[in-house]
C-alpha cells in the first residue's frame, strides 16, 4: 500500500496533541531512569502505545520498532518510532523535543515525519519527494564557510565513560564556527539542518529511532549524511549532517 503522508501527518499531529497533555501537567507526569543515563516519561509510554495502534491500523503490513516498546518480528519493513525524542527538555517544560516516525523498507528510509508540538512545527519528507517544514518546501543552506557557519551538535545522555565521548571533537570545530548550537533532540536537530537554520549537525552514539526519519528529510531537503568518516548512509552511532558545501571542511575536523 502506498503511503499517504496526508495519513501520516494527521497520525503524528495526534500523537503531538496526547503528548502535550502530559506536558502540560508535568507535575504529575511520571519521570524514570531505564538505565543509569536514559530517562522515560508516561507521556513516551503512551504516545508510542498510540502510535503503534494508529500506524498499526493504517498499515497493517509494516513492522514496528519503538524507542520503549522494542521490535516486532518484521524487520525488512518497519516504523521506526521514538515517541518523545528530547525527553530531558520533556520533563523540565523546555519546547526543544520531537516525535520522530520513519518508515523503512528493505533497509532504506523511504518516509519520515518529525513533529514539534510544543513549537507546533512538522517536517516531513517522502523519498524522492523532497522536504517540507508545515506545508512549504525547505532546503538547506547556500553557507559554504565553515568560519561564518553555525554548527549543532549534541553530548546524547551521559557518555563520560567513553574514551571518545565528543568533547575534544567539539572543543576542535567550536574554534572554527561562527556559532554552536546544542538544543537535546537529534531529529529536531537534523531538522534544522535540512530547514536551513543551522548549517550542519553531527553526534554520536544514537540509535537509528533518534535520526531516520531527520536523516531522510536532511537529504530530501538537499543535504549530505555520513559518518565521520564521509561514508554515505545513516550511521547512527556516528552522523554527520551538513549542507554539503561545508562538508569536506567539516570531514577533516572530525
């Protein structure tokens, strides 16, 4: 069955309107650590349980892999789902978390959708479609200084128990930028990337729910993704988002 993204904006708009219930009754949200460095919310729970119920109904021949849920048994075609990505900025009232909903098949991204509900922004991407950000085509940038770019990157959780754990790579790159940006959703980040208001964006040690569906939308917006290495793809334990003029710059510093 073909996908609709008509479908897939009004089940990730919905999704948005139960998060915001929660999130504007924190106080009695309930917050957790399902490891020592991850925390989860009621509100991630249950907008995955609506999720994989809505995207389950609407198209019943694709998998599921949720961020809290784990996978089902079809793996070669799946949404790729994490429920609230930015949990921390979740559960202290900040605006800066997403929903993030990629559909894969046979191990290519050929849908995603990222929503903002606090900021009321969706952008949303179909392979070989393009990228939209509410309605209207988005791009990426024309910068192609590295010295007059602005550059997002993220320290995803507590990584201090890693010997390359994105410290020295930022002290590197923050010397050569006009400015940095570290804003806690990496789909919300690749985003920004493929909007145009940030030039390029990497991280490390993800997981592919945190970027597939921003990683579509960055290279349906005109954008690279990469390693660190510049190999093509989406690698999520290592990515690189730019706007590819600023790319082979950025590479060497990495």
């Amino acid at each position: 069955m073909p996908i609709s993204l008509t479908v897939l904006e009004k089940i990730i708009r919905e999704a948005g309107s139960l998060a915001m219930r929660h999130f504007k009754d924190l106080e009695n949200v309930g917050v957790s650590k399902k490891s020592p460095r991850d925390l989860v919310t009621d509100a991630d729970v249950a907008v995955e349980i609506y999720l994989k119920e809505a995207l389950g109904k609407a198209y019943p021949e694709y998998g599921f892999w949720g961020e809290e849920g784990g996978q089902s048994d079809d793996l070669s075609s799946r949404w790729i789902v994490d429920p609230i990505d930015g949990t921390h900025s979740f559960s202290r009232g900040q605006y800066f978390w997403s929903i993030s909903v990629a559909l894969e098949i046979d191990q290519k991204l050929v849908a995603g959708a990222v929503y903002a509900p606090a900021l009321d922004d969706l952008y949303i991407a179909a392979k070989g479609s393009g990228a939209s950000k509410n309605n209207k085509v988005i791009s990426v940038s024309s910068e192609s200084s590295l010295a007059d770019s602005m550059i997002a990157t993220g320290f995803a959780c507590l990584r201090s128990y890693l010997e390359d754990n994105n410290l020295n790579r930022f002290a590197r790159i923050a010397q050569k930028t006009t400015g940095q940006r570290r804003f806690g959703s990496a789909a919300m980040d690749l985003c920004l990337v493929a909007d145009g208001q940030v030039d390029a964006f990497w991280e490390q040690e993800l997981n592919l729910y945190d970027v597939a569906a921003g990683a579509l939308i960055v290279k349906e917006a005109g954008g690279t993704i990469t390693d660190f290495k510049g190999n093509e793809g989406v690698f999520p334990k290592q990515i690189l988002a730019t706007n590819g003029k600023v790319f082979n710059e950025l590479l060497t510093l990495m």
